[in-house]
C-alpha cells in the first residue's frame, strides 16, 4: 500500500440512512457533515502511519503466525464497511521498525453505521513484544494525528473488555476542533492493530467525553470480527 493511500477506498457497503447534508452546528447534518470529514483526516493520519508511514515492522522471533487480520464487511455488530478493505505485503511499512514484531502482511478499511464512523488498520505476523509494539504504535499515532491539530485529552488507559484474549488493549481520546475521537489499540502473538472512532451524532459523546470503556469493547469486537485463523 503507497503512503498516498488513505483508509477509504470506493466500493460501497451498506449505506447508513441518507442525511440533508445542509445546516450546521453539533447536532445538526452540517455538524455530521464536519465530523466525518475531521474523521477522515484523522484516519488518514492513522493510516498513513500504519500503512506507509515509514515502518517496517520486523524483529527476531519469538510471538506465533496463527492468526490473520481481514477486512470483513461488517464488524462490531452493526458497523458496514465503506468502501473495500485494501491488504499489503508489509513491505509496504518502509525502514522504521516497530519494536518487537515481523509484519507478514498490513490492511485498513474504513466502517460506519447510522451514529459512528470507524477506521481499522492493523497487520499480522509474529509479535515477539505486543505491549512494546502497541505503546509505540499508540505514540506514533498520537503525534500523526498531532499534525491534523487533534489534541489528547487525558492519558492513555489499559482496558481488560470481556471479549478480549490477547495481551493488550489500550485507548487514548483526542479532540479535532472540539469534535471527540478515540484512539484504540491492541497486541497479540499475532497481531497489532489500531481503531479510531469518531461520533457521528451529538449525543454520541458526554460533555466528559467519550466513553472509553465502551469504545475499548468495541475494539474488542473488531478484533474480534477481523481476526481469523492463518491458512
């Protein structure tokens, strides 16, 4: 995948219902409008890290190969991919590594549903260190995502969600010209991956923020979803 390519891509999924895309202000279509046009900045700047930023991720070896990340259609419950998902070689990550893996292969899609959007980005090989791999991950993409104008709120939190085996998961909330994202993480034997997530709807975020726990569970769910056993 080159360092011009986004996370979006044009096959359609399943539409979320249409929207007047007039007005504007928080809560209104405008308002939707803005936030996912701020969301797609922000999942460029994810992308642009994990799928040609300069990273090569690579190491010598310890972690096992069992298992593959996909682009499903449809993941955390009701979340239809827009567009299709695009799949690299993981030559694609360039000369810097990420501590404590060997990427056998890297992909991205872009989802959304009537109140959210997402982007996931991750790949698959062995990961020798997924609680180094992923910290450092989380880092790079919070200093991408810097260059947006996206600014952290509070500090990265460890999560344990029920649906959740690997070893580490990890979010981190940012804010884009007021508008809420959250930054999640995870780490395996297998695999690391990223979700940003942003709400589409007013009342998707407090006035504290988001819920990070709930967001944690759904990158559970992602995970979830993506990752099947290697062939």
């Amino acid at each position: 995948m080159s360092p011009d390519q986004s996370v979006t891509a044009d096959q359609p999924g399943t539409p979320a219902p249409a929207r007047d895309e007039s007005g504007g202000g928080d809560g209104s279509s405008g308002g939707r409008t803005r936030k996912r046009a701020l969301l797609a900045v922000a999942g460029l700047a994810v992308a642009a890290l994990l799928v040609g930023g300069g990273l090569l991720l690579t190491g010598a070896w310890g972690g096992t190969d069992a298992y593959k990340l996909t682009t499903p259609r449809t993941v955390g419950g009701d979340y239809q991919r827009d567009g299709k998902g695009e799949t690299g070689d993981g030559a694609a990550f360039g000369d810097s590594e990420v501590p404590g893996m060997k990427a056998t292969a890297d992909v991205s899609a872009d989802y959304r549903n009537a109140t959210a959007r997402l982007n996931l980005g991750g790949a698959y090989g062995q990961v020798k260190d997924p609680d180094t791999a992923l910290t450092w991950l989380m880092e790079k993409s919070g200093d991408n995502l810097a260059d947006t104008g996206a600014e952290p709120k509070g500090v990265t939190r460890e999560f344990s969600p029920s649906r959740f085996d690997g070893d580490i998961l990890t979010c981190q909330e940012y804010t884009i010209s007021s508008v809420p994202l959250a930054l999640c993480g995870w780490g395996d034997g297998s695999t690391v991956g990223l979700v940003s997530y942003v709400p589409l709807e007013a009342g998707g975020a407090s006035a504290d923020g988001l819920d990070l726990e709930k967001t944690a569970e759904l990158t559970a769910r992602v995970r979830e979803d993506a990752r099947t056993e290697a062939d």
